[in-house]
C-alpha cells in the first residue's frame, strides 16, 4: 500500500512524548490498548481543502473549522471506524504546509485507534503529498507513479485508484497503467466484493470536468459481478444511484464547502454487512433537512 496512516498507538505517542521530555516516569496505566476500530465501520470522507492557514475561509466556510467537527464526531462513535478520503485533501494546489496541517489535523482520529486511508484529487500534488508523508510511503507501489493501493479488509476488497492527472485542472485520468493493475487485481479476486474509491465522478453522462476514461473503466468493472461500488467525490455533492449494471454509485459529500447553496456538507458513515451496506449522512449543520439520511443498498448478484 502506498501511503497508509495507522492508528497512533498512546504507548508510541507516549514513549516519543517522554523521550523528548526526557524519559519521565509514568505509571503502567497511562500505556493501555485503545479500542479496534470495528471492521465493517467506515468513515467516508472526501474534499477536504485544507489550507495551512486555518483561519482561511472559502464560500464562507472554514475549512479546518468544519474537519475538526467531522473528527470530534469520529471520535465519538459507538463503533470505531477506519477512515476513507477520496482526495482534494489541501486546498488549492497541494503545498506541502496545506499536508503537514492535514497531517496534525489527523492525530487525534489516528490517535483514537483509526487507520486512515488517503486517495488523491485535483487538488493534491503527488510529490508534496509523498514528500509530506514519507514516514508512510511504502518501498513499492503497485503502480509505481501513481497513489494506488488494494485494501483488503474483511468481506471486502477495496480498490483506491489515483485519478490526479495535472494539479489544479478538473478532469482526471487512470491512465492504461492503472487500468490494467485494476483488471489484473480484480481477476485474482473473483469471489470477494470488490469496493472502487476515485476522486473524480464517472463522465457516463458527457461533460469534461470527471473521469476521462470513464468508459476504459467502465469496461473493466461491469462485467466483473465482484465490483459492487464505485464512491467518489470530486462534485461536493450528495447522491446515491446505480449504474445499468446495478454498480452502486455513491457521491460523497465535502466536509469543505459546496458548489450550490443548500446542498450538505459533512461525510458518510457506511457499514458493511453480508450481502451489501448501509449508509448514512452525517451533515455538518445537524439542522440540514438531509442530516442522517439513511440507504441500504444490496449488492448485484
């Protein structure tokens, strides 16, 4: 896996923390495990825009104001999650100081015991973001240029695919590459659910501003029943349909800011079970009419 940011164990906090202070003495206590996160929790989460100004307001929203929300709530929940973010993770053209905050900003959450798996959006930039998380960065990838990765967690085979083609310009492109990764991957893993993560939404209704190969890739998962889900961002819209093939097509909201005024912003808390997944909205403002809107969507046969 390219870039993973596991769970911040209190033992290697502490133990750096005390080693900086110069190895004071503690009790045994202060080292205990904190929760697992649950296996068929996640948290979905996506266009974050974190500038390295926290004070920076943008469509009138805070940007770092509204993931600290979204974070305090994660740490609140009954059921840990894992967490997904499917890119535009800094603000405007992936500078390295907009990573390290993304990076502070994701302590407490992996400090709670959440593992925290990073796709990357329009917005990033590959080399800050590698360079950022180094710490992170695996010897190999599975294609080598780019911020792919097969997740497998139980039940479910997660594909986290890089569709960041040139920084700041909103069409993105997999490219034959990672394609071809996919279609290979997918075909040593028939039998398991298979989950698609991208930033950018699929382009099957004409436009320019999605997925460029969308119908390359469209190829690869319709007739692979395995593939059950396709979750992106990219729109800072909500919506959840199905495509022709009955593979699940799940927008995810911006924890940011939107694009039309009314639509939610906040993340998605899915559950997984046998045979399919619930989701759930979780807004920002608690008083927006879509707050805790709920799907449960089966998986094709």
């Amino acid at each position: 896996m390219p870039i993973y940011l596991p769970p911040i164990s209190r033992r290697r906090f502490l133990s750096r923390a005390l080693a900086a202070a110069g190895g004071l003495t503690v009790g045994a206590d202060i080292f205990a495990a904190p929760r697992e996160p649950d296996a068929r929790s996640w948290a979905l989460l996506s266009d974050l825009h974190l500038a390295a100004d926290t004070n920076l307001v943008s469509r009138g929203v805070n940007m770092t104001g509204h993931f600290k929300q979204v974070a305090a709530e994660l740490l609140k929940l009954p059921e840990m999650p894992s967490v997904m973010i499917t890119g535009d993770c800094a603000y405007n053209s992936g500078e390295l100081a907009d990573y390290a905050l993304v990076g502070d900003l994701l302590k407490p959450v992996r400090k709670g015991g959440m593992p925290v798996h990073l796709a990357l959006g329009n917005h990033d930039h590959r080399e800050h973001f590698w360079e950022a998380f180094k710490e992170e960065k695996a010897a190999s990838r599975p294609v080598e240029d780019r911020q792919t990765a097969l997740l497998q967690a139980p039940n479910v085979n997660w594909f986290i695919l890089d569709s960041l083609e040139t920084t700041l310009s909103s069409p993105g492109l997999l490219g034959d590459k990672q394609l071809h990764w996919l279609a290979k991957a997918l075909d040593e893993h028939p039998k398991t659910p298979a989950i698609i993560v991208i930033h950018h939404n699929p382009g099957l209704n004409g436009g320019n501003l999605g997925l460029k190969d969308t119908l390359p890739l469209f190829e690869i998962i319709r007739p692979r029943n395995q593939v059950k889900a396709y979750i992106y961002g990219h729109t800072h819209a909500w919506k959840v349909e199905a495509d022709t093939s009955g593979i699940h097509l799940i927008n995810l909201p911006p924890v940011s800011y939107v694009f039309r005024q009314g639509e939610p912003s906040g993340w998605v808390h899915a559950i997984l079970e046998e045979g399919g997944m619930r989701l759930e909205l979780r807004c920002v403002d608690p008083t927006h009419e879509a707050h805790g809107e709920k799907f449960k969507l089966a998986w094709r046969a």
